[in-house]
C-alpha cells in the first residue's frame, strides 16, 4: 500500500450532477482496488447552481475541502488556485490527483497512475489522450490544434488535465504564473521526469462540452503564452528558411548537355557569393548558428560533416541544413536522393540517399 497521502483535485463550474456521479466512482475504486482513502478538494468555480457538499456520501473520504471563488475565472484558474492551496496545506509525502469533473476522464486510469507513481516515486504521471468519443468535426479541429501545437512550440502535447503529481512537482509549479494560463504546457516546461499512459476519453455522464472551435483557438492561445519562447525560436527559424528559398539560386537540367545548369535569379556569380557570405553571418550572429559552410561539395564531404553533426549535437540542439543543390526522386521505388557536385546522371554511387541524411 501507498504510504504518502493522496489528494483529489477536481475544479466544477455547475457540472454537480457529473461531479457527483465521478466521485461516487472514484470512492469505489480507492475502496475496493486501491484500498485507500483520500483527501478530496473541489474548486467552485462561481457556479450559478447552489449544491451542498453534504449530498456526496463518500465513506471512503478523509476529508472533503470545498473553495468556493467569488466569481468565474475559467478551469485552468480554478486548477492553479487548488493547486497552490495544496502545496500550502499539504507540506510533504502526498501525491495529487487532478481529473475534470464531467466525467470524460476515465476514472479507473487512476489505478495504474497509482502503480506506476509506487513503482517511481520520483516521476509524474500524466494521461496522453487516447481515442476520443466526440464528433468528426471535433477530432478533427483539435488534431488540427495538436499540428500547431506541434509545429509552431516544437512540442509534442497530447494530454489534458488529468494527472498525478507528486509533492516536489506540486511545490515547483504551484507559484509559476504559467499556470494560469495552462496547465499542460506548463507541466511539460517545469517537469522531467514524467511517465506517460494512454488513456482513451469517455463520453460526459451529463450534458454538452462548452469546448468548440473558438474555445481551442483560445486554449492554443493560452499554450502558446506559456510555449512563447519556443514559438518565437520556430517561427524565427520558419521565416530563415522562407528567406533563404526566396532568395535561393535556381537551377535547370540541360539535356544536351546532360548536366545541372546554374541560372542566377538576377544576381551575378560575384553577387551569389557576397549572398552566401550575408547568409553565414546571418545565421551566425543573429541566430547563434555554429555555421559549416561547404561549397560545391562532394558526397564525401557532405556526409562527413553529417556525422560531425551526430557526434556534437545534443538534444537541446536546433539543426537546419539548408542543401542548394539539385536532387532526384526514383518514382519505381519512391526513393528521393541528393546530388552533390561529383554526383553523375547515369551512375548513382555518388548519390546521397535522404535515409543518409537522417540523424
């Protein structure tokens, strides 16, 4: 059995009813599969409906603590005002759980948060979404909101609210303004030593989600507030790489000739130099880029500094290799290559195939 207390977080904006019926499972599960009982805090986000915490019959609840806030301030808020009242009247040795409080959080994920958080007890434990239950327009916008979550913060978010938290994770995010915006993102930013499980959503016990098209455009927002650095580093990079193809040499096949054909967009061979050089510094100076320059390379040269890469790169690291230079795609076995200056039409064993450009 868990030693360390357990406390049950769960913020309500007038889903009494759901609140009921999930806590009635919850109380089951610690009884009769955990066998434990736990403390529970429920954050009243200004409900409009009046409800008596004395209607949960709970046998299995230590103790039941209501925060009542004086008006709305959305779920995120209520869950960082929870949280903060725990990790001040709760000191050390208990794990929080936070699960919403309609019912679209599979209570019984719980036990294997449990489990795993007994097998570490230094990790937290978070539930990535798993297969959802609401309509096709739905699922597709929100893996639409998942793209750009993706592509514009260079991080992979797929989990909600639902958690299990230890103590010191508690006390590392309890005061970080990030929290009020959202939750997620800022569990990913501050913690790192985070166990995953899937966990697929149910349907609500009760009534329609307020969440709809514009409620992701603001909650992207929100993770987007918290991700800003990492937004403003990707779109830095998004608009280098836009600059470069703009301004990029282009190139034709002469077929008499059999040979690539250099055609400068305006520009003599003096003027693409003095470009490659403004790009360098570009990339040196104002984006912190430890720059290899090759020109004209050969396949030899190319690969070796690719392998210089993958022994200096850490994961920290931002990579951008910027290849001017001509390429082949073989449609008879969908495979693209590279064609470095020693790379002959008819004969491929100079060829760089892209699997030997992956990291």
């Amino acid at each position: 059995m868990m030693k360390a207390k357990i406390v049950i977080l769960t913020p309500v904006y007038n889903d009494w009813k759901n609140l009921t019926k999930l806590l009635t499972k919850i109380n089951n599960i610690f009884k009769y599969q955990i066998k434990k009982k736990f403390d529970l805090i429920v954050v009243n986000d200004c409900s409009s409906k009046d409800f008596s915490c004395k209607k949960l019959k709970l046998k299995n609840v230590n103790k039941l603590t209501l925060i009542s806030l004086s008006k709305n301030v959305g779920s995120q808020r209520a869950l960082a005002i929870g949280i903060k009242y725990i990790n001040k009247i709760y000191k050390k040795n208990y794990k929080t759980i936070i699960i919403d409080s309609d019912g679209q959080d599979n209570p019984k994920a719980i036990i294997e948060m449990v489990k795993r958080i007994k097998k570490n007890p230094e990790f937290s434990v978070v539930a990535n979404r798993g297969q959802r239950k609401e309509s096709f327009w739905f699922k597709f916008l929100y893996e639409i909101y998942c793209i750009l979550i993706n592509l514009f913060a260079a991080k992979k978010i797929r989990f909600g609210n639902y958690s299990l938290l230890n103590s010191n994770h508690v006390n590392k995010i309890h005061d970080n303004s990030d929290l009020w915006s959202a939750f997620p993102p800022t569990i990913s930013n501050n913690i790192k030593k985070i166990s995953y499980i899937t966990v697929d959503r149910d349907k609500r016990f009760s009534g329609k989600s307020k969440m709809n098209f514009f409620g992701l455009l603001l909650h992207a927002s929100r993770v987007f507030s918290v991700l800003r650095y990492r937004v403003i580093a990707s779109s830095s990079v998004y608009l280098l790489v836009a600059y470069i193809f703009l301004y990029n040499n282009q190139y034709e096949y002469d077929e008499s000739k059999r040979d690539w054909k250099k055609q400068f967009t305006g520009r003599d061979k003096k003027m693409d130099e003095e470009y490659k050089k403004d790009l360098t510094e570009l990339l040196d100076k104002n984006y912190n880029f430890n720059v290899n320059l090759l020109l004209d390379a050969t396949r030899s040269e190319i690969l070796k500094s690719i392998r210089t890469a993958r022994k200096t790169l850490k994961i920290s690291d931002n990579l951008l290799i910027y290849y001017a230079g001509h390429g082949f795609l073989d449609d008879e076995i969908d495979k693209g290559y590279w064609l470095p200056i020693d790379a002959e039409i008819d004969d491929p064993s100079n060829w760089i195939s892209n699997s030997d450009i992956i990291l």
